[in-house]
C-alpha cells in the first residue's frame, strides 16, 4: 500500500517510509491510497469474534500488503495485552472504556503499536531511532511506555509546564533509560510546533534518525480503528447494534478520524458526535464552514485542549472538502469546565459510574444529543484516577488509584526544562 501527503506535493511513500518519516515532506498528513471494506462475512461474524481477532482482520485490510501475516499478527497481539469493554451507564448509553492499558489512557493502543511496528521495521539496522512527541498530557505517557527499553529507539518527550496533572507527569519524567522528558515552557501548540520544525530541519534530519510518535503518524492513528469494531460488536451482541452514535471527546482529531475510517470500511455507524471543550474550532467549523485555528486554552480535559488539531486535514481529505457531507455524520458539542464537573457529578450519582473530564464531555455531548430509538456508545478515554483532584472535586468521593497507576508516582522526577524558542531545542537535540 502507498501512502500520499493531505498537501499533495510529496511523493508517495511506502508503509516503512511513511511511519519513519511521520509528517510528509511538504507537512501534509499521510492517508493510505485506499480504504477497503471488510468483506460482509467479517461484520456476520463480528459479534462473535474477540477482540484480538477482529484486531487481526482489520489490521491485515491496512497493513497485509507490506508485514508478514506472522509478523503482524505479533504486533498485533502484542499491542492488545488488554480489553476495551463497552460497560452500560444508562439503558441506552454505554461507555467504551478504553483505559485498561498500562497508562490508562487510549493512547496505550496506537503507541504499543507504533513502537512494535518501528522496531520491525529497524530490525538488523545499527542506526538509532529518535522518537520526537509532543503532549498534552497522555500522549507522552503512552509512547513512552509503549516505547520503553526498546532497543536501538529514543524517546524526547515535549510538554508543556505545568499544565499536565501530576499523576501524568510523573507516567513520563519518571522512566529513564532510552526516554528523555522536555519541560517546555509554553502551551501543547508550542511543543507541537517545536517538533513539526525539527521535522522541517533538513540539516538536522541529516545528523539523526527523527521520527514522530503523535497522531499524525499513520501507525498510531490507524490501529485506533480495532477498537470501534469491538465496541460495535459489543453493542450488537447486546442488541443496542442499530441506530448507534458514537461519541468521541476530541483534541487532535486522531482518534475520531479512526473512527470515521472504520466507518469507511462498513461499520455501521449511523453518526457520529465530536465532543470539544472550550477549544472549539471544530465546532465552529462545522457551524460555519470556515476552518479558524486559534491559540488553545487551558481547560479541565487537558488532553483536549488543542487550539489547531492536526488530524483536521485527514478528515477534510476523507471526505474531499464536503463540508455538508461531513456535517451531516458528524456534529459537534462543546463542554465547558462547570458542566464537566456536574457530568461527572451527576453522572456518578444517578448512574454509579464514575468518569473522567474527557470521557464526561463525551458522555454529556451523547445524553444530550440522543434521540428515541437510537443508542450510544462514547469512548472513556482515560482512568478518572488520572484526573485525581479534579473528579474528587466533583463527586466528593474519594477515588481509589489502581495498582499500576500508584507504581508511577513512586519514581522520582527527571525532566530537562527547555524555552519554547527552536533554536534551544534544536541544540539540545544535536547535542544529545
Ligand atoms: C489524547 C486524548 C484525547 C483526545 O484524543 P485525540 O485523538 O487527540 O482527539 C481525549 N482524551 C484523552 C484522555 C486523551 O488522552
């Protein structure tokens, strides 16, 4: 499978090149040349097969012209050590929660398969990988586990400072080894154009390996997609199959836009819903048409807080500009910090489930959005015991902190505090 660039002045590049390099030469996205149904007999036997197995077809339609079936079905099964439960939270809405990784978040799924992926394809060579990603707060911790003690692979993890949670923080700045944790004082829009310059450095590009863990990397936004199959599978075996929404608590639109390919391969999806907080400009994009990125701002559901999103120029290419046809399967919702918090609050008190501030934009932009005879599934996007002081403030209640999350916050914390200017990183970077 070729993949070409969202800007269309770069030459198409292999599955190998594509992950390698992360963003295309003229800093377009890459999209795979083509998308292709599962076959009708996958979707009969869809709600029989587990996870792993689904994971397996739908990897092979993306990945089987260019990785070995054994090979793959190793990354595969390697990456999915864990489940994706649709769990019920009303009679007609369920939570697709998709926190059971080693971070508790999503993005253990696409990272475990990123640095899987990267490593097959680095095999039998001496040079060393360096892996540049920039964080809003999960991103960082998820490849940095997925990638840790992988050999002949370095990790440079960009946050901003003091704007991830503590428990968060210390999931990346406490590992050592091959991962380096940058303290960057400025926004996620700060540390995302730190690393999209190094991508643009020709002259560094020639003294190291760089390559890109975020979103825009074909190898983690894709393998995303093995989990909607799941969780409408689990839906239709609950016979809540027809008329689903899924809901998708949004930052940089890579999850979403998972999504929408799984939708492009037939999942049947009626609609979808992207939920924003305050950083809304896909909201206003599909109110007005008109595309207007803007500085993010601060709110309660900080991975979301992402003013420009990178994953915007493949859903536009996914659906070829057509701004009705996008919005007549996708709709927007915007969740400010005080309604987060009475979700989170209400939701624990009428229901006895217990979400995070991604998860209750998600699951109040699907309440207040669902219509008779349809039924929802929105995606619990991390371990509310990540977001510790934040839904402790809202229900009252103490949350309890799982085993694997209370081992991180035993480390101690190592982090190199750089300026947002490119210059200082870029020396950084050559001298490391
Ligand atoms: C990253 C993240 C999001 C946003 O996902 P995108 O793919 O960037 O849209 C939502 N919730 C949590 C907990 C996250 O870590």
């Amino acid at each position: 499978m070729r993949y070409y660039s969202t800007n269309g002045n770069s030459p198409t590049a292999s599955l190998k090149d594509a992950v390698i390099r992360g963003l295309a030469p003229d800093r377009g996205l890459y999209m795979p040349e083509r998308i292709k149904p599962m076959p009708k007999a996958f979707f009969e036997d869809m709600p029989g097969m587990d996870f792993k197995d689904i994971a397996q077809a739908v990897a092979a339609s993306f990945f089987g012209e260019d990785i070995e079936a054994e090979a793959l079905e190793r990354i595969v099964r390697g990456t999915l050590s864990f489940d994706t439960p649709a769990v019920k939270v009303t009679d007609s809405i369920y939570s697709l929660e998709l926190f059971h990784g080693p971070t508790l978040a999503f993005k253990d799924v696409g990272a475990r398969f990123m640095a899987r992926l990267l490593s097959y394809f680095n095999e039998g060579n001496d040079k060393v990988v360096n892996v540049l990603v920039a964080t809003s707060g999960d991103t960082g911790s998820a490849v940095a586990n997925g990638f840790l003690g992988v050999e002949g692979v370095r990790v440079f993890v960009l946050y901003p400072k003091g704007r991830v949670s503590p428990i968060q923080e210390c999931q990346f700045t406490t590992l050592g080894q091959n991962i380096t944790a940058l303290e960057i004082d400025g926004n996620f829009d700060d540390c995302q154009a730190l690393v999209k310059s190094a991508f643009m450095d020709e002259e560094l590009r020639s003294r190291m390996y760089l390559t890109s863990a975020n979103s825009i990397n074909v190898a983690r936004f894709l393998p995303q997609s093995f989990y909607y199959f799941h969780g409408v599978a689990q839906m239709q075996k609950k016979g809540l199959g027809d008329n689903l929404v899924v809901c998708v608590p949004s930052g940089n639109f890579g999850n979403i836009c998972s999504a929408l390919f799984a939708v492009k391969m037939g999942l049947p999806v009626k609609r979808m819903i992207a939920a924003n907080n305050l950083n809304d400009v896909f909201f206003q994009y599909l109110k007005t048409g008109v595309y207007t990125p803007r500085p993010s701002i601060q709110t309660l559901a900080n991975a979301m807080d992402v003013g420009d999103p990178s994953n915007f120029a493949r859903i536009i290419d996914l659906y070829k500009g057509d701004w009705d046809a996008i919005r007549s399967f996708i709709s927007g919702a915007v969740v400010d910090d005080d309604t987060i918090l009475s979700t989170i609050r209400d939701c624990f008190n009428e229901n006895g489930y217990l979400l995070d501030p991604h998860g209750a934009c998600g699951f109040r932009a699907l309440s207040d959005s669902l219509k008779e005879g349809e039924s929802g599934l929105f995606c619990e996007t991390a371990h509310p015991a990540k977001f510790l002081s934040t839904v402790e403030k809202a229900t009252g209640a103490k949350v309890e902190i799982p085993e694997r999350l209370a081992a991180f916050m035993k480390g101690e914390k190592k982090s190199v505090p750089l300026g947002k200017a490119y210059e200082g990183f870029r020396e950084f970077l050559m001298e490391s």
